[in-house]
C-alpha cells in the first residue's frame, strides 16, 4: 500500500443515480414511472480526480499504487460530499 500520506481523502458522496424503465408506458402509467422518483446512491472511495465537471472515486488501491473500481461521478448528478479521511 502506498505511504498514508500519499493515499488520497476518502469521501461519501450522496448522489442521484440516473433511472429508467424498460417498457411502454401508458400517460396514467408515466405519472408513477421511476423517472419521476429519484433513486439516490452513497459511494465511499478515495478521491482520484474532482473538477468542476465530475468527481471520480476509487474502491481500492493494490500495494503498487493502482486504482480498482473507479467511479466517475457528473457533478450535477452529485447532491453531497462528506469527507471521511
């Protein structure tokens, strides 16, 4: 693992994940579809990159410095960031 003090800030971050529904609605049906409820999502991991248009977060990181199961977040998709370390 690299030396702590290289590791980047691991943070929370509350955002609203993107949503759909796979079949033909009817207009009554439309008014209760997913599009209309938000579906938010909580993902936890070091910070790897984060500018103005997205946040992108990584689930681990192996002994040589690499990167596993990165995440790139939309900035308008985010609603939170709460840092952790």
């Amino acid at each position: 693992m690299p030396r702590a003090e290289r590791r980047p800030p691991i943070v929370e971050v509350e955002w609203e994940d993107a949503a759909n529904n796979p079949r033909w609605l009817t207009p009554d049906e439309v008014l209760h579809a997913v599009h209309l409820h938000p579906f938010i999502a909580h993902s936890v991991g070091y910070v790897i990159h984060d500018d103005k248009t997205a946040m992108t977060l990584a689930e681990g990181i192996n002994s040589e410095g690499w990167y596993g199961a990165c995440w790139r977040i939309p900035r308008g998709m985010i609603r939170k960031v709460r840092k952790l370390r």
